[in-house]
C-alpha cells in the first residue's frame, strides 16, 4: 500500500510531513466496513494465543440470554478499538502543529514522535481488554475480587491484562517492532514506553489487590498521573481514561448493533475532529470545542441508555447472578487455572483455557453428570441453576420491581459505608418479605435483592482527570479555554446518575402469587429502601 503524506505549513518551520500507517492487511468489520492493520506488527498481536483467546469471551456476558443478536466477542471489539483509537489519535495529532497550544517541547515531541503515538496508541486499544475472564465483569464480581476463590485478591481484568502484556506480548512487540523499524519508521523505545505506561492499572486499583504484597506486581506498576503525562496521558485517555474514549465509542455502537437496541446516530467522528491536545499545569490533555458538547452528552446519554436496557437489563442481570451462583461448583478448576497463571510467564498460557465457552462446557458437564461433582454447598440451588441456563433459559428469578433513584438521592448506598448499608437493606426485604408471606410458602432464600448504578461518565476518567478542557478555535488557532468539571457538563445538560435497586422472587414462587401479595413485596420493599437511604416520599411525576 503507498504511503500517503499531508503537509501542513506552520510559519517558521519547515512543512510538517504526517506520514501515515503503513497498512498493507484488512478485516471486514459490520460496524466499520474494513479495519486496516500492519500485518507485520499488529497481525502478529493479533494472531497470539493472547488475542485469539478473546474469540471465544461474549462481549456482553450473559445477554445473548435476553438478545439472541449479541454473541459478538471481546475479540471483535478489540479490533474496533483499535480502529476507533486510531482515527481519534489521528484527529488530535493533527492539531499540535497547528494551534500553538503546545510549549515548543511539548509540541516538537508530539510531531517528532507521532508515528511511536499511533502505533502505541492502536496497541493499546488492541490490547485493552487481554485481562478479561470468562463472562468478563461478572469474573470480576465473583473470581478476582474476592477472597474466597484464592483466599488472596486478584482486583480485576485491567490487572490481569497488564501481567499478560508484562511477561508475553511485550517481547513481542519489542520483537516486531526492531525486526520491521526500517518500514514502520518507528523508535522501538519509545513506542513501548508508551505502551508500557498505557497498559499500567489505574493507581486507585492498588488499594484493591494483593498481588503487590504477594510480590507479583510492585507499588510503581500503578498508573500515576503525575508522574506520567506526556504523549503516554494522551494515549491513555483517547482509549480508556476519559469522559469519551474509543472504547466507549465502539462498545456502544457494536453493542446497540447487536442486540438491537436503538440508542440513535452517535457522531463519533465529529467528536473526534474537534478533539484538541493543549497542556495545562504541565500536562499533555484533550480538549473539545464547545460546538461539540452536545454530541458529547448525547453519547453519554446513550451510554446510559444501554446501560440501562442492555447491561442492567433485569433478566440479564438475573442470569448474570445465577452464573455467579455456580461458579463455586466449578471453583478447583478456576483456582487451579488462575493459581498457575500467576506462578509465572512460562504459565501464563494456562489462561487460554479460561473462557466463556471453556466454562459454559464445564457447567454442562455438571449438569449431565449430576449434584455428585457440584463442589458448591448448596446443590439443590445449583441444579436448578444449570437447568434454568442450558433447559428453560429463565433465571432462577423473577423481577418484582425495580426501584429507581437519583445517585444524589442514594449516595449512602455507594458511600464508604455503602456495602453495609446495601447488607441492611437487603436483609430487611428479606426478613420482611419472608415474614409478611409466610403463608404463601415465602422464605428469605426465595427473595434476591440486586443493588446497581449507573454513572453518567466511567470513574476511570474522573481519576486521571476529573474536568473537560473546553476551547474556542479561530482560524485554527486555541482562542479561549476553560474548564468544566464532569459533574457541571451532566447537571448542565441534564444528564443524570442513576441508582437501580432490583427485588427478585424465585420463579415458581412467583408464579403461586397474587397481585396483592406481589403488592405487598413492592410497598414493603419500597418503605425500606427509603427509610435507609433517608429521602423524602416522593410526589407523583407529571407528564412530560
């Protein structure tokens, strides 16, 4: 493929010369049409067991439950990271040489090394989600950031993700990159200076792992902001750490493609062109025109909306919950698996067997071959479990209701005190409930209570940076900025955090209630709710 070149004048230099990627392979892709790719490098990531491992992780866990559409992989978004991360880097190198919003080493080093950017920049996206186990944030949930499984913490994905580029595909990367530098026309150095700073975990996730005291990571493997916010803070928050990011950008149009949930035209492309990178306090950051706001807030919106009717939808919660009920019965193997993981890099490869499909496979084998070979307590449960995910697909439970709320209005539940007041609450519509329908054959264990929110923006993007840098441009040129913190954007245009309190009944009881024991549940369920979280009864809404 030839290489194309765009010049741009910049009084006092020379022609600024872009030379961009050289692509020379492609992949269909239905969201984007073609996805381009350097063969030598990125096909060679892409065709590591690291990668080829994310074909057989769900996108979107157990939604495929409750929207047939969505068996799209964490493989597939992969790549439309990547692509998404490289128009977006793109757009806001462009507008180094030509805003003067840079100092002079800040805006020579951008230019200079904006092959090292991209290059980094479509790693990263490539390589954002290596760490995910089987059923993705629902391992989270259950595996890695529990105790009980290893009697250590693992945290999450994005901790695993950086062991496995730390100790397998960063030597191969390295081993591409010198092997192809005449053609790339990159500094092998500082491309993995930047990728090794891109794939750092967020530094507030240290306080959640205990890989650190148990010698697998150390303290200075944290992503700290600080210290790092060069081109590496550039890169980071075009495709993880921001308001928008790539990862937002693709995950909500694949994800409405697949299963079908309208969420309308999202313009990623023009929030992309009115992406700027300025430095403030000594750091390299994004800014965006303020014509682009509204885009913005549209695109949260529909984050939101999905969600709401995709990722919290009520069965697909439920189902998510009656997977993490079994994961216990299986618990030997994935300790085994995670156990030899950690030991080392010579065992890393041991996690291509931890997938969706590995165990999906090993929960059928349990159910063929009966409560015998369950490991968990409750064998009755787990039984019942199997056959409502590979006989009926209907979750164990039945939503009653869903109350919702304004975070404002339920912070406490997310507080620093919040999983004890989320205990309480959830106990007492246990209690309660059990209690007031005794006499229908009601007990606690019948009763499940799911506790979510929904942010307007990722926490993530409010830990490196907890503003949006909002610019005028004129002829080109930055003419005025000002800063707008995350929580004046949404309350400005109305972009509210939601807390989402879910009271479930075990199906065959629920099929055995009348309306006025169902009643019942939602008043008794909905008086404790609010008395915990301490708001005021609420009037009837209008119409609007």
């Amino acid at each position: 493929m030839p290489v194309s070149t765009t010049n741009l004048d910049v009084p006092g230099e020379e022609p600024v010369i872009y030379v961009f990627t050289p692509f020379n392979a492609q992949v269909r892709d239905p969201i984007y049409g073609y996805i381009d790719y350097v063969k030598e490098l990125e096909g060679s990531v892409m065709d590591s067991w690291v990668l080829q491992r994310l074909r057989y992780i769900y996108q979107l866990q157990a939604a495929h439950f409750v929207y047939p559409g969505a068996t799209h992989t964490r493989f597939s978004h992969a790549l439309g990271v990547m692509h998404s991360s490289y128009r977006y880097i793109s757009f806001v190198i462009r507008t180094a040489a030509i805003t003067g919003s840079l100092s002079e080493e800040a805006r020579k080093t951008a230019i200079e090394k904006q092959r090292e950017l991209i290059f980094a920049t479509r790693l990263l996206g490539l390589l954002h989600d290596i760490g995910h186990g089987p059923f993705s944030h629902a391992f989270d949930k259950y595996v890695l950031s529990k105790k009980e499984f290893l009697n250590y913490v693992v945290g999450n994905h994005e901790v695993l993700s950086y062991i496995l580029y730390r100790d397998y595909l960063r030597d191969l990367i390295e081993s591409k990159l010198l092997e192809n530098r005449n053609s790339l026309r990159v500094d092998p150095d500082f491309t993995l200076e930047l990728l090794d700073r891109g794939m750092m975990p967020p530094r507030g996730m240290q306080k959640y792992t205990d890989l650190v005291s148990r010698g697998v990571l150390s303290a200075e493997e944290f992503y700290d902001p600080e210290k790092y916010c060069g081109l590496e803070l550039v890169a980071r928050l075009v495709v993880r750490d921001y308001i928008y990011t790539s990862d937002i950008m693709d995950y909500l149009k694949r994800d409405s493609y697949f299963t079908g949930v309208p969420i309308g035209q999202i313009n990623d492309e023009w929030i992309m062109r009115n992406s700027y990178i300025v430095e403030k306090d000594s750091k390299s950051l994004i800014a965006v025109t303020s014509k682009t706001l509204d885009e913005i807030a549209r695109l949260l919106d529909a984050r939101k909306m999905m969600y709401k009717y995709v990722y919290l939808h009520p069965v697909n919660v439920a189902f998510i919950e009656t997977i993490g009920k079994l994961l216990p019965c299986v618990k030997s193997r994935i300790t085994s698996i995670l156990e030899r993981v950690l030991e080392g890099r010579e065992k890393l490869v041991n996690y291509l067997v931890l997938t969706d499909s590995a165990l999906y496979s090993e929960l059928q084998r349990l159910l063929v071959e009966g409560s015998s070979s369950y490991e968990c307590e409750d064998k009755t449960l787990a039984k019942m479990a199997l056959e409502s995910l590979f006989y009926q697909r209907k979750p164990l439970w039945k939503l009653v209701k869903r109350f919702t709320y304004s975070l404002d209005e339920a912070r406490v539940l997310f507080s620093s005190i919040g999983p004890q007041v989320q205990d309480i609450v959830k106990s007492r519509i246990r209690s309660e409930v059990a209690s007031t329908l005794s006499s229908k054959g009601v007990s606690e264990q019948d009763i499940e209570v799911y506790i979510d929110k929904i942010e307007v923006y990722p926490s993530a993007g409010s830990e490196v940076v907890n503003a949006l840098e909002v610019i005028e441009v004129k002829d080109g040129k930055i003419i005025h900025e000002k800063s707008l913190s995350f929580e004046e954007f949404a309350k400005e245009y109305g972009l509210i955090p939601e807390a989402l309190i879910s009271v479930y009944i075990n199906r065959d009881r629920y099929k055995k209630l009348d309306e006025s024991s169902l009643n019942k549940v939602i008043e008794i369920s909905g008086s404790i709710i609010e008395s915990s979280i301490k708001i005021k009864k609420r009037e009837a809404p209008e119409t609007s």
